[in-house]
C-alpha cells in the first residue's frame, strides 16, 4: 500500500500544488515566494489526500 500511496503523491501532490499557485495568482500574490509556499503547502497537504485514496483502492 505504500507504493501505491507514493505513486499518488506524485499526482495528487502535484494537482493540488498547481492548484494552490493558480488560487494565488488568481488573488493577486505575484512574488516568487508566495507560488513557492503555495506549492509546498499543496505537496505536503497531499500526504494525508494519497494515503486516505490508496487506502481506499487497496480495499479498506
């Protein structure tokens, strides 16, 4: 299960990272910093996302 929850961090981490720099562009933060952390914060907030979706693939 923990390769499978690896391989959707990949995608999921990436999805919600572009996901987070586009909602900050759209509001008007333009500084390299504010896309930088926009970005980690979506990667990192997509460790719990991939665990919950592999969890439930994996059959529990």
């Amino acid at each position: 299960m923990l390769r499978l929850a690896l391989i959707l961090h990949i995608f999921i981490g990436s999805t919600l990272g572009g996901s987070a720099v586009i909602a900050a562009l759209v509001m008007g933060y333009s500084t390299i910093w504010t896309i930088l952390i926009t970005a980690v914060v979506g990667f990192v907030l997509a460790v719990p996302v991939s665990a919950i979706v592999a969890r439930k693939l994996y059959g529990g």
